[in-house]
C-alpha cells in the first residue's frame, strides 16, 4: 500500500518507521533517504526495507551531508524507477537488542520513580543533544539517562526511574 496524498500509508504489522525516501539521486536509480533511526544497519548492503508496497533490498549506500544517504535499491536501476518511489516511508523489522530502548516501547508506559510513585504516562520521546527526553502527559521531562528498566505489561509498559531529588518539583 503506496504512501497516500495526505499521509503516509498504514505501517505493515509489526514493522518500525525506520526513515522516507527523498528524491531521485542520479540516474542509476540512487535515492536520497532520511532515517528517523540512529541505527546506520537499516541502510547497509542487504538490509530489507519495506516501502508500503513491498520490500526492497538495499545494494549500496553511503553518507550524504546533513545526516542523509544515498541509497540503491536492487532492481531500481534508473531515475524514473527511483522517482516513482519518492516520498514513501520505509520501515523494517524491530531489531533483537536488549541494551537498546525502543520508542515504541516507551510512548504510553507508565513512568514510575525510584520511591513507586506514579509520575505520568510517556506521551513523546523528544531528540535533545545531551540526552532523549522522555515528555510526561503531566509536562514533565525525563532524561532517558534516567530510565532503569522498560516492563511490557498488558496496559502499555512500566518504565522504572531513578531521578534525582526535585526533578519533579520542577512544574508543581
């Protein structure tokens, strides 16, 4: 299922937004892609992309300025086949890491403090130079540094911290 005008397309059952397909980059079929993902393997040779209507195989990339890569697909051999693909989102498998959080783990997990206090439920994970910042649907912003543990529970997950005094005191 292409990307649709007004949005991007349903993601497949259990795949992760990994990045978006720019423009055309050549005329071999090159594409320019933007990852929303620090995970550089997602645009290595043989990784699998899905692009909302099937999945591609990456045969070559490199780094592009601003964060960006060029990336080859098989089978997209010329600028036309590239063009056609332009502004699709691109998503993958969730990869196995257990040292490695995960924002779709994070978004709708109680956020629960070292004492057991219930501080909040997880609503974004904002990108900050120093550390990610958790964003608490009470306000509050938590330093991922801060995050022990991430529990799956049946009502969306616990995420276990231990911040230091006053963190919370910040907007009460």
């Amino acid at each position: 299922m292409p990307d649709r005008p007004d949005g991007p397309a349903r993601p497949p059952e259990g795949l992760l937004e990994i990045g978006r397909l720019g423009r055309a980059h050549g005329v071999k079929g090159g594409l320019v892609v933007t990852l929303v993902t620090d995970r550089l393997e997602r645009v290595r040779p043989g990784a699998r992309l899905h692009d909302g209507s099937g999945w591609r195989t990456v045969a070559a990339s490199r780094a592009l300025p601003q964060g960006k890569w060029m990336v080859q697909f098989d089978g997209v051999t010329d600028r036309t086949a590239a063009e056609s693909l332009s502004g699709r989102t691109l998503w993958a498998e969730p990869i196995a890491d257990d040292d490695a959080l995960w924002v779709h783990q994070l978004i709708g997990a109680r956020v629960v403090d070292q004492s057991g206090v219930e501080r909040g439920v997880c609503v974004a994970v904002i990108e900050n130079p120093a550390n990610d910042l958790l964003e608490l649907d009470t306000g509050h912003l938590v330093p991922v540094t801060f995050v022990e543990s991430v529990t799956a529970t049946d009502d969306g997950g616990v995420i276990s911290v231990d911040v230091p005094d006053g963190l919370f005191d910040l907007l009460d």
